[in-house]
C-alpha cells in the first residue's frame, strides 16, 4: 500500500494545519451599506470621523444642576433650586443655567451650558412651583455622558480583519458611517469526483450510484464561515478531468474544495491532479485525525485547495475544523473563531489512540450528560444524530466515563 | 414616579419571560432547494423516501468474500481464496461470488451477490496470480454498510422545528430530497421612535440630535436569528403616530419591535400605544434585568410585540436575550438555541443586586480569565469592546473574583 505509506509521509497534526497552513491569497474588498455590513470583514480599521453622543447629555431623567450647589443636601436639609425651564428631546439646550438654579433635562436630553450634572428625578421634588428640593448631592460629571466619552473622532471603531457583530454595526450607525470596505465574501469550488456520483436531483439511481452529498453540505458549512459556494461540479474520476478542472477553479475562485472518490486509488487521484497544475504545492497529505485522515492541504500561488476525505462524514467533520478557518482567511478574517460549546459528563468511555485528534459524535442526555454515538464512519445518520462533538487530543489515550468534557455544538 | 411603579407592577423575570412569552403566531411556508436549505426550519418532518446507502456497499477498500471462508485464517495459516474478478466504483455488481472466491472491491463499491463481508487489502496479498492469502478471518457483515444502515425509506431524516445544519443539508442531498417544505422567515418590523433620533445616513446631526443606532444592529441580531428585517422606520414622539405606526406594521409583519425613546415618557409612550392597538394585550411592562429593565412585551392577534429600552446598550442585550428566541419561534424554530460560550475565572468582583438577572459585559484576558467592563449604561463602546457577556443569575449577590464563570461569545 504505497499510497497509505505516501499519507503518514506527510502527514501532520491539526494544530500543525489550524496554525502553519496559511496560503497568502485574501479577496478583494468592496463597498457596502450598514445594513449589509453584519457579518462582514472590515479591510481596514474603521475610525470614527466625529464624537459620539455628540454633546454632553443626561444619562438620566432629572434636572440639570451645578453640582455644587446640592453639595450637603440630605433628605433633612435639602438643597433648593429655582426651576429654570426644560430641555426638549433632540433640541439645543438654548437655555443657560442661572446661579442656584434647575433646568429638567429628560434621559439623552443635550444638558444646558452651566450645568456639571443632573439629578435624578427621584431625589428630588417640586416643593411649591418654581422650586425644587434636592436631597442627595450630586458630584460633577454625575448624570451625564460627556460629548465624546462613547468615542473621540479618530478613535477605531470597529477593529481590521473581525467581522462586524450586531453592537459594531449600532457603533457604526452611532457615528454615521453608512458605507464602508469589506473584504469580498471568498468565491469557493467545490469539486466533487467519483464515478459513483450523481447529482442530488439527478432521477433514481442507478446500479452501484450515490447521490452527492457533499457539494450543498460543504457549501452550507462555507456560507456559515463567510463565503460564497460557486455552483457544484461533479467531476468523473480521471486525472486529466479533475486537474483541468482544477486549473479552471484555481483562475475563479478564492478556496477551492476536492471532495474526493472513496476509494484509495481516488484519494491518489486528488494528490496527483494538485501535483500535476503548475506551481501547486502539497502542505500535508495525510492529517492525524480520526475521522478524516485522508485530508489533503494544498496552495498555488496562495489560493488554498482543500483535499477533503470521500466519506462524507469525515468529510464534514474535516471541513468543519479545518476548511471554515481557510475560509475566514482568505476573506480577511483574522481573528479565530469558536464554536459554541457546553461542558458536560461523558456518560461512557472514548476509547481513542494517542497520536491523532479523535472528532467523536456525541448526543446530549439528561441535563448534565453526553453520550458518543458509535457506528461506522461511513454512515451519515451518526452526524446527523448528533447534537455536537467531542475532540479527544492527539496526547490522550481515550477519555474515560464521568470525565467533564466540552462539547462543541452544531446549531 | 407612577410610571415606574407600573412597571413594577408587571414585571417579569427574564426565566419567566423565556418560558411563558409565547404569541401563537407562526410564519407560513414555502418550498425552497437544497441549496438554499442550510438554516431553514422544515414545517413538518422530512422523511425518507429511498433507502440509504440503497445498495449493499463495501467500507473498505478490500475484497468481498463469504464470510465462513476465512474462519480460522491466521499470519501462519492463511486461507486461500480465489480471485473471480472486481467491481467497478458507481456500477453495477454483476458478478457473483463463486464458492470460495473473492471478488475485489473498492470502498463505496457495491457487493457482489453471495458476498457477506469484504476484507480489508491490508490484511490480504495476492499469493498468485488469480489467488488470494487472507490472513484474519471477518464475520459476517463486517467491511459492509447495508443498503439501508444509514435511512431506511420512511425514517425521520429531519425533524420539524429544528434549523437544518450542514449535516442534515448533506442526508437530504444523499437521499435526493432536492425541494423541501419549510417555514418563511419572520418578516420584523423594527420601529425606532425618539424626537432625537435621525438616520444613520441623514447628513450632519443638529443640536441634541443623535443618529439611530438601533434599526440595523436590531436587524442584524433579526438576521442572525433567522428574521428578515423589514425597512427602517423613524417615528416621531407622539402617541397617535406610534398607534398608527403599530397598527400598519402589525398587519405586514410576523414580529414587532419597537426601540422606544430613552425618557420615560417616551417608554409610556410605547404602553400607551399597544394598549391603544386593538386586541392587543401587555404580558409584560419591566423585567428583571440589568440593562433592560424597561422592557415591554405584549402581543396582538398572536403576533409578537417587543417594546426595547431606549438605550441603544441595553436594547441590544435584551434583544439578544429575549427578542431572538421570539423571533426563531416565529419561525417555526421549536428548539433551544445556546450562544457560544467558554468557562472562565472573573478577574475581579462583580457586583449585583438579587432580584434580577444581571448581564454584565466582559473581555477575555490572558488564557483562562475575563474582565469584566463597567461604565455607563448609555456607553455603545461598552459593548464595542465586549468579547462576550456573563450572566449573574436572579438569586446571586453578585459573583467573587476568582469564580469560575460561563462566558457567553459575541461572534
């Protein structure tokens, strides 16, 4: 077995992959609106070009005051202030604080010149008309945001490389920021290959057939890393088919993914058709994970090609690990990325061979407990079954039953 | 202050907001293809309607053999099989396994008729030409996925309710499951009221004005949870306004929410309009949480209606808490969703008051600790610079440092 012997050559652990596989190639960056922006890759720091709120302004519904005018003030000695009027909710505060006086600002209310702080209205009370009583003294800056305290003009708003979360876009929209640069969503290939293969809606199988059913899984797991799945592609096994269209997925596209044939010769086929296009280059052929083995990292001229096993499950649990963070990357992303996890207890032994990362499928059960699900890798039911995973490190030896393990979870 | 007392008067704790706040509405269906199903919530479940595999297929790359014929074979005592030929990947099997014979097979090739088990190569080697040595015996079934070990035809490959992950998108696909029926997603109308508030894009901001922070960061968190968010609207601080404003969104929408402005009187405002809305009914006016108190829930006709605190800060948390699980069931979404989150120990104190459940904004430190941030509540860059958010429960006096803690990811 020449090509098993050809795999363990080159292989190497996933966190060899997750940190030394970094083709160079990154998408370009375009424009887009505030309402398109979540999600997305800022290629350059975003910088606030003016204060935010914009004016001081109450934090609080009360009346604005000098502060030392209530210093002293107790629920038996309170201070008393002239009411001099009100502010309206987004207008100036054309009024000017008189001496010993009160202006009511409500909450986000721009605060009058003259005043250092506001007093909330239930330390207070209008005592006969004209007046109030203040019974707790206030310090400056009390009650208020300071024009530019949320943010200066020239400070970064929203970091290079992170995609926007819902607050950076309320932060962005704070400031006025409608349209900014984003990195262009990576364009990926998906290539699947084997003779064996029709198309999900391609009629009834035929003799020996199975319906490929990886290009729309592996393309549902792209859009999730942000990217964008080019329409799929069968492709028969030859080489002189899948390098040729390799080549033309090199010139489209940001990622390109082989979904391999199952069989042996097939996997041989993928390392043989990236050996064969001009300035490729193998990474890794061989990754010491269980399932997922046969992965196969790649780059010609900094554009990643991903080698994926042609079990679909492995397949997908290698692309969830190793293909998603690629993707990020190419479309600018640098910041790493966690899947939701949840610590429980191991309702039963993991046995596991030390020397590669074990990615075991596990069902949630009871309120503290997760079982593996067991079965052959071949059988797509046991991802399906499975409400996340547990990673068995390349160190360990198995875990053993009653050990708290974090469980990563598919949403 | 007899609108805070009001508040009081109905408020809910957000456990109790989480289980009891259901409005009976559901968004109608709509078939959709495979390619565009990653996410989507099928309506009913998705059964089987052929068998997976479909055919008797070999695990290995091997040679397909009656199982009795290698009892007993060992490194020393081989048995000795005669080769009758291979099978192609993707056709048929159309040889049949002669008495003592071997056949062999690629993995994901289909088995010959007679065959019970196929045997790995490895444990195989070709003595002679036309003869094999097999030196471990198999039993029966083994290196074989049965014609429908994966899914039988009628089996639940996808249940209801529950948002189909890349795992499920590739079992429909196997199963040629190309066109599904499921829930359309939540149409939400957000509505952001506040005399102060301009739009984003709106030009330079006036005296005491400020830009509307909320619509597209509310929209975004309505993407994520699977809603499409409708057109922006800006409503001016007046009851008969917000009423009409209610009235025409509750007619083109599966959810509701209104930012209300950040005094209190523009928080009645919000009461007073639902209570002018025909039909419509207040489940709740305050809940106990830190931001969020002035949260309104309420719903008319079974569809939901979320009135937000002013503060586009404490918006943003209780939409994330309590908006987005009602917008996922809107959508027909039947099951739990968990944010990311990683165990962490509290670099410092946090303190809390029991009673309510404190949403405390922290970020990642070093390896194993979070900080947790404090500042105003009005403060956006609170959350900018948030990693993730910690929960102090109801019960709890506030947490000690050095507490291990679970630490919900922003993405």
């Amino acid at each position: 077995m020449a090509a098993t012997g050809r795999e363990f050559f080159t292989a190497k652990t996933v966190a060899e992959a997750l940190s030394d596989f970094r083709p160079a190639h990154r998408t370009r960056t375009e424009t887009v609106t505030l309402e398109e922006a979540a999600g997305r890759v800022p290629a350059t720091a975003i910088v606030a070009g003016e204060a935010l709120p914009g004016f001081d302004r109450s934090s609080v519904d009360g009346y604005a005051v000098r502060a030392q005018d209530t210093f002293g003030a107790s629920e038996s000695i309170p201070a008393y202030l002239s009411l001099a009027g009100g502010v309206a909710m987004g207008a100036a505060a054309d009024l000017e604080l008189p001496t010993h006086g009160a202006i009511a600002v409500p909450t986000g209310g721009a605060l009058p010149a003259g005043a250092d702080a506001v007093v909330m209205i239930e330390y207070t009370q209008e005592a006969m008309t004209g007046t109030i009583e203040v019974v707790r003294p206030v310090a400056p800056g009390e009650g208020i945001v300071r024009a530019d305290e949320d943010m200066a003009p020239g400070q970064v708003a929203a970091p290079a490389g992170m995609p926007l979360r819902a607050q950076d876009v309320a932060m962005l929209a704070a400031l006025g920021i409608t349209e900014l640069e984003v990195h262009v969503p990576p364009a990926v290939t998906i290539l699947a290959t084997g003779d064996e293969l029709i198309a999900p809606g391609a009629g009834p199988l035929g003799p020996g057939q199975i319906r490929d059913a990886l290009s729309s899984s592996v393309g549902a797991l792209v859009r999730e890393a942000g990217g964008r799945p080019r329409s799929p592609q069968i492709v028969r096994d030859d080489p002189g088919a899948l390098q040729a269209a390799l080549e033309r997925a090199l010139e489209e596209s940001d990622v390109v993914v082989i979904c391999a044939g199952s069989s042996v010769g097939a996997r041989d086929e993928t390392a043989a058709a990236v050996a064969a296009v001009s300035g490729a280059e193998v990474w890794c052929h061989g990754l010491a994970i269980k399932p997922g083995k046969p992965t196969l990292l790649a780059a010609s001229d900094g554009i990643p090609i991903i080698g994926l096993p042609g079990n679909p499950r492995s397949a997908l649990v290698v692309f969830r690990l190793i293909g998603m963070p690629v993707v990020r990357r190419a479309g600018g992303g640098t910041a790493e990325h966690r899947a939701p996890s949840m610590m429980r207890q191991l309702s039963r032994d993991l046995p596991s061979a030390a020397g590669r990362l074990d990615v075991v499928q596990v069902r949630l059960s009871g309120e503290a407990a997760v079982e593996p699900i067991f079965g052959p890798s071949a059988l797509l039911s046991v991802l399906t079954a499975a409400d996340g995973y547990v990673i068995v490190p390349d160190e360990a030896n198995g875990l053993p039953a009653g050990e708290t393990v974090e469980v990563f979870l598919y949403r």
